[in-house]
C-alpha cells in the first residue's frame, strides 16, 4: 500500500484525457477526485469558490488556469502554441530560463483546455508530494566509501 507521499495518479486518466474529444464534467470530477490534493483540504475559500463556479458554468479552460493556481502554485504557464491542428501546454517552475535550461512539462490535444488539463495532471503526478519539508532528507546508514578517519599527526 503506497504511503501518502507516494501517492500515484492512475494511467488511465491521462489516457482517458488524450482520447477525449473535448473536457466534460465527467472529466473534470475525475480529475480533481484523483489528482487534487490541496482542494479538498481548502474549504469554501475565494478560489475554490470561483473554481466550483468556473466548473458549473463549463468554462474549462479557465477552470484548468483555476486548479494549476491552487493544486501547483509554484508552476506557471510557459507557453500555449498552437500548430498543426493540436494545442501545445508547457508548464514550469522556473519559466524564466531560457527554453534549452528549463524543465517544462509538456502536453498536447486538439482541444485547448484537455491540452492544459494533461499538463497540469502530468505536472502534479512528476512534482514532488506537497507533505515533504523543504529540507533535504538526510540519510541515516553511513557510506562505507565515508567513514572518518583519525588522523592525528602531530609530529
């Protein structure tokens, strides 16, 4: 049983995205009941509220804007392009590097807002858990390549 911070996102939802014509409502439940981890735990503040009122009114697009706001607040929007028929989505953390240094996370569909629902889902499934510190782990077994040595040589 995978423990929390190891939380998994199933693969069928990001094939369920890519053969989907358009975003539905059904979709969009799917997605936030297997993928959002912040939102449920966010009550009925000011975003969440305008994200249940973009979802009512079926304005996808903005709800997917919506939940990378809540759900990734420290990715952005990179670049939205479209050529040849499909919308290209990259979302990163540090959208300031040039293109060739930065890690973005890429997606893509016919349809604009499936296109930044994939990359937002591909986003959270590969940043890491929102539980873990900002302070790295530390190991506690010792190398045994770094073992200390005294070496006192006062002579």
């Amino acid at each position: 049983m995978p423990l929390p911070s190891e939380y998994q996102i199933p693969a069928q939802l990001s094939e369920r995205l890519r053969n989907a014509d358009a975003v539905t409502a059904d979709i969009m439940t799917d997605v936030i009941g297997q993928v959002c981890r912040r939102l449920p735990s966010l009550g009925q503040n000011e975003k969440s509220f305008r994200l249940e009122r973009l979802l009512e009114s079926g304005a996808w697009t903005d709800a997917a804007l919506a939940l990378i706001e809540l759900e990734l607040p420290l990715w952005q929007i990179r670049r939205i392009a479209y050529d040849e028929g499909e919308w290209h989505c990259a979302l990163s953390r540090q959208r300031e590097l040039p293109d060739w240094l930065d890690s973005a996370i890429e997606a893509r569909h016919a349809d604009l807002a499936l296109a930044m629902v994939s990359a937002f889902v591909e986003a959270r499934r590969l940043s890491p858990s929102m539980s873990r510190t900002s302070v790295p782990l530390v190991r506690q077994e010792a190398d045994s390549m770094s073992e200390p040595v005294l070496c006192d040589n006062l002579g």
